[in-house]
C-alpha cells in the first residue's frame, strides 16, 4: 500500500489549518442556499467533479450496518451522484482497518468518530491533509461551527468533514419528579442549581434514588474547559492541576455528596451508567451525549432534556464537540469526487434533511438549526434548546495515548465518589500511574 509510517507521539486535534481558513473564510456563501459545489459569491464556481465517474469504496468503522448508512447517508449520495458508484464496508470482526489495508483493499472514505482519527486516520496512513483540495473546492468555512471542523483537526491539518454533532445534556427522568414532586430541570442551569436539585431528588422510598448523575469518561473526555488528559509538551498526564481539580470536583464529585448517594454507589461497586437511568429507572438526571434517547429503553419512560448545566466562570459554554465525520484517505484516486460528497454532506440541503432526523448539524445556518428533530419521534421533546442554548466548547488537544491517563483518573476518581479518599489523593495517584504507564509506551 505504500503508506506512511508515522510517529506515536500526536499533537493537538484541536487546531484547525489556518491556511485552510485565510483562504477558505473570505466572502461566503448566502445563508439560505445550499453550497453543496463550493460555490462562491465572490468568484467563479468551483470546477465541479459531480458528474464524473468515480468507484468509492466507504469503511464504516463506526459500525454501522449497511441498511442504517443508506438510510442516513448512502440514499442520498446514489441519487445525487449517479455517476458514482458507492461500496460500503461495515466495520465487524473480520472487515478490520487494518485488515483491509493488509489485503489491499482500497479506502476512499473512512466514517468514524473523533476518537478514532489518531488510531484509524493518522496512525494507519490514510490521513489526507484537506487543505489544498478545500481552496481548490473553493469551500466556504464561514458556514460551519468553527469548534466542530477544529475537532476533526490535527497538527494544523484537516482531515474529514463532521457529518453531524453531538454534545452533552441533562436527561432527567420526568416520573421521579413527579413521584417527588419537585420542579423539573430547566435550560441554562448552572452547575451549583443543577447540584442543589439533585439532592431534592436523592433519597430512599422503597428504594434508592439518585438526583444527579454523570457519564465520567463523557464529561471527563468533553469537558467545557477543554482541558487535556496530556500536556503535548512534557508528554506528562495534565490532570494534576487546579483547574483540573475545580472542574472534576463540581461536575463529579459534588454531585455524590447528597445524603445516601456514596452509600448506594457503595453497594453497587460501581459508578452510575447508562442503564441506571433509563433501565433501573431510578436516576433523576443523567448528563450524558445527545443521541441516547436512541436506545429502545426510551420508549419505557416519561423523560425530557435540557442544556449542560454550565460552570460559573464559563456562562453559556457547552460541551466540546464530538461529531461523526468522514475521512477522505491519501490513497484515494478519486479525491476530488470524495470532496463532492463530503461537501454535499455538508450543504444546507442535506443538512436539513439530517436535522429533520434529529442529528445536530454542523452548519450555522438558523433555518437548518430551526428544522432540528421536526421529523423525529422526539420532536414534541425539548432538544432544540438542549442542544442550542450552549455554545460548544473549543475541542480538546488530544494524544494518542490519552487513555492510559483517562483509565486510572476514572478508577481514582470512583473511588473519590465511593467516599473512600479524597479528591487530591485521587489526582496525585492517577497522574503517578498515568506517568508510568505514559514513560513506558514512549521508551
């Protein structure tokens, strides 16, 4: 195949190509029109590719099945681009990444997350800088969440083009509040209102029930501060720090202070998950990633959302961003074909129709924003402020190895909610393991 070896060591995601942007960000396309061929106000239209033939083979290493891209995606790109013919591998035991660069298949299109572009994008080869093609697309990025394409990023390098958003918010359990009687949650909390409420809802009636709970590795992962798990100058865990420690303590910690919560957490073994809100149902609010209302659990209780309960000195920031996205490969013989999907994917005409479902869009255009959720079972709930009422967050810098700091900071930080040490302690012992673990991988 050809490719690139590349270093362990990655720096910042979190950067995107300022060429990309001095050159991309000038005059603008009109909000209210689609911009699937780069077409600008100030210049000739970008030469189009969409009409040319083109065989593109597409790895969904998200994982998605072929029956759930096509109705998202694949629907779409056959018929707007007949001339194309699209192949879609769905990632699964033995259709692996690396597998199938191993076998010589060839990969136009990669579809994953962002915490797979240090391992499934750069690190196997397949990274392709988008710079140079989005000039010659003549790509507007005044259209675009300036956060949301940063996160796709590396090293002043762009990679992929989100397909759509997520973000955390607070989903509360509407049965528990009326049980109690308590108000329900309300957008534009902050982290202390959002606290306080959760001890209403902390208490034993026939059983436990908890008021506040947080996906740790969520909120740890995009957390509004942006803070990363490794300082990209020391190659050190970064999570010993005061900032560090404020951020944990309100969002994680205090939250478990509520009367009988450690208790109950004891009991468990465990911290609080996914299932203890919408299975065991005894949850009241659970922060978590937009998209979780998915799961067919939902449709077994009386729930609802609002925004990300926000820090004092941080009003009306959100969660950093966390898209799904779509790499175009280096190997690619038909770029410029792939960069007419990836910009109709990210036209307002798509767009749109993804809003429509209930994915967040990547455009900051109001009308697509306003058409979010209308043709989704969930269009009677509160998603459109959820979603909107914060800004996102600048996305983290990232490190290839930021999970040997991110798994003993969880298991420290369990501990710290389990009431079994302090929260200082905590830190020092999951940055001393963190430094080890981080040390060894870099011999």
């Amino acid at each position: 195949m050809g490719l690139r070896k590349h270093r362990k060591k990655l720096t910042s995601l979190c950067v995107l190509a300022v060429a990309a942007m001095t050159a991309c960000s000038s005059g603008g396309i009109p909000a209210d029109q689609p911009a699937s061929q780069g077409e600008r106000k100030d210049g000739e239209p970008a030469r189009s590719y969409a009409n040319d033939p083109a065989e593109l083979v597409i790895f969904g290493q998200v994982g998605n099945s072929e029956e759930v891209w096509n109705e998202r995606f694949g629907n779409a790109l056959k018929q707007k681009f007949p001339n194309y013919k699209f192949t879609y591998i769905p990632k699964d035991r033995q259709n692996t990444i690396s597998n199938l660069i191993a076998s010589g298949q060839t990969i136009d299109l990669v579809h994953d997350t962002i915490s797979g572009v240090r391992e499934n994008i750069i690190k196997t080869g397949l990274g392709q800088d988008l710079t140079e093609l989005m000039k010659k697309h003549k790509v507007d990025m005044n259209r675009f969440e300036p956060n949301v394409f940063k996160s796709l990023s590396n090293a002043g390098k762009l990679y992929g083009y989100p397909l759509h958003d997520g973000g955390l918010v607070l989903y509360y359990n509407k049965d528990i509040f009326d049980k109690f009687g308590v108000p329900y949650p309300k957008d534009g909390m902050t982290w202390d209102q959002a606290i306080e409420l959760g001890k209403r809802l902390t208490r034993y009636d026939g059983r436990q029930y908890i008021g506040l709970g947080v996906s740790i590795d969520h909120m740890l992962t995009m957390n509004p501060y942006s803070l990363p798990y490794v300082n990209s100058s020391t190659e050190k865990a970064a999570i010993r720090t005061e900032a560090y420690r404020k951020m944990v303590s309100k969002s994680i910690v205090e939250p478990t202070e509520a009367s009988g919560y450690r208790d109950y957490l004891k009991s468990l073994k465990r911290t609080l998950n996914n299932n203890d809100f919408m299975k065991e149902k005894n949850v009241a609010m659970f922060v978590m990633n937009f998209y979780l209302q998915l799961q067919p659990d939902f449709e077994t209780f009386n729930w609802d959302m609002v925004s990300l309960p926000t820090f004092g000195d941080l009003p009306s920031i959100g969660s950093q961003p966390y898209p799904n996205g779509l790499f175009l490969t280096s190997t690619s013989k038909y770029k410029d074909q792939g960069m007419e999907v990836l910009n109709y994917l990210v036209s307002d005409e798509f767009q749109t129709t993804l809003s429509k479902k209930g994915f967040v869009p990547v455009v900051k255009n109001e009308a697509v924003r306003k058409a979010f959720g209308q043709d989704s079972p969930f269009k009677d709930k509160n998603m459109i402020p959820a979603v909107f009422t914060n800004k996102p967050a600048a996305p983290i810098e990232r490190y290839i190895h930021d999970r040997l700091v991110a798994s003993p900071l969880t298991k420290q930080l369990a501990r710290v909610m389990m009431g079994e040490t302090d929260l200082n302690t905590a830190l020092q012992m999951a940055e001393e393991e963190a430094n080890k673990a981080l040390e060894a991988e870099n011999k």
